[in-house]
C-alpha cells in the first residue's frame, strides 16, 4: 500500500490534471484532508509535507487533536452538528462545513468567543434531495445564507454539498450534473447577497464539493475546497 507522501503526491496530481482538463487555476482548488479517526502521529507527517486544512466529523475525537497539534492546522468542522456540540465547535474549529439551519448558525455566532475571529461557514445544501441526508433543500439556500450574511460572529463562506453517490455505470456528464446545479445555485446565492447584503459578497468565495471517488467531477463544475479523506488516509473503520 503507497505510504502517505505517495497518496499525497497522487491525489495532488489528480487535482492539478483536473484544474488543467477544466482551465482552472491550480490555486483556485483546496486540499481539505479528513482526518476523522486518523491519529494524531499521521496528522503531523500531513502537515510535514504541506497539508494544512484537517476536517473533523467527531467533536469527541477532534478535541484531542487540536489541543496535541494547535491552531497551526485550520481545523473544518464537517459532520452533522448537534445544539449541544455548538459551544464546543464555535471555540475551537475555524470552519463550519455543515450549517442547514438557522437555530445552530444563531447558536454558532453567539457562543463564539469574542477575542476569536468570526467563524467560517459554509451552508449544507441537500443537492440531490435525498430524505436520509442532512441539508437545506436548494430553494431554501439563499434565504437562509441571507439570515447567516447577518450575523456577527459569523462569515458566510459558501455552499457544501454531498451529492448521491453514482454506481461505477455512470458516466461523467451525469457524475458532474449535482455539482452543475450547486454552482449554479452558489450563483444565484451571491446574486442576491450583492442585492441585500453587500458587504458579504467578497467572502463568498467557496464551494465545498467533492471527495476521494469524484473530485474531478466536482473541480470541472467549479468546486473550491475537495475533501479527501480515504485517497489519503487509505480506508478507515467507522463506528
């Protein structure tokens, strides 16, 4: 099995062969590594070779982790976020990746600390409207990235999807038609953000979509920020 370094090495070629097939620059497209039950040993031999963005799904397990490596890592929160972890998460994360209701982004801004610049987050959309998946439906999107754009603590980032997975039959016009939708309605979002709200146009900057199977298809339709966690870490048991 290729060590971390060669998984590294592959992934980045596949975001670069990407970004070229696609006419997009290279530094338009950020590596997330999801490092959930990943240790703390493998984390640091990441950041020696340059991965700076760790995303974490389990805030029990992620704790730990931020207080061995520090703030030198931005940390992503991005499993599904309960009331009571909203405290915990606002102190200690610099991004929020699944925000679909206005109660946890209300609770989010009023618990982060002050002396902490505000939090990073970026709208869970349920692009393909599936009844199992958290998100917001897609004609709820801009309202609620409206509602967000207002308030203090927070700074509105972008939209974040996980499309339905595709059997190995499908083929890439259909892989790529959910990422399509999301960038068009990231479009629509910050269409109506330069109407209301201004101010939060410029920090609208990210789409967050895209994992190990299909990151090409979502960097063709215009994602910003790939998660990857097995194409690094190998596979990993959950529990």
């Amino acid at each position: 099995m290729p060590d971390l370094a060669a998984r590294l090495k592959l992934v980045s070629a596949r975001i670069d062969q990407a970004c070229t097939a696609s006419g997009r620059a290279r530094e338009g497209v950020r590596l997330l590594a999801v490092s959930k039950t990943v240790d703390v040993a493998s984390l640091r031999a990441a950041q020696r070779l340059g991965v700076g963005d760790f995303g974490e799904s389990y805030l029990q397990e992620a704790l730990p982790k931020i207080a061995a490596l520090g703030p030198r890592p931005v940390w992503h929160f991005i499993g599904p976020i309960q009331s009571n972890k909203t405290r915990d998460i606002a102190a200690h994360f610099d991004w929020v990746h699944g925000v679909d209701r206005l109660k946890i982004a209300e609770r989010l801004s009023a618990q982060r600390p002050a002396e902490l610049p505000p939090l990073s987050v970026c709208v869970q959309v349920n692009i393909s409207r599936e009844a199992s998946k958290a998100g917001c439906a897609p004609e709820d999107a801009a309202e609620l990235c409206l509602a967000i754009a207002a308030l203090p603590q927070l700074r509105l980032r972008g939209l974040m999807a996980i499309p339905a997975p595709l059997d190995d039959a499908a083929g890439p016009a259909l892989a790529r038609k959910p990422y399509a939708a999301l960038r068009e309605l990231a479009q629509q979002v910050k269409s109506q953000l330069e109407q209301q709200r201004p101010h939060s146009v410029s920090d609208f900057d990210t789409i967050s979509a895209g994992m190990s199977d299909d990151l090409e298809a979502a960097i063709t339709e215009g994602s910003t920020l790939v998660r990857v966690g097995s194409a690094l870490f190998g596979d990993r048991p959950y529990t």
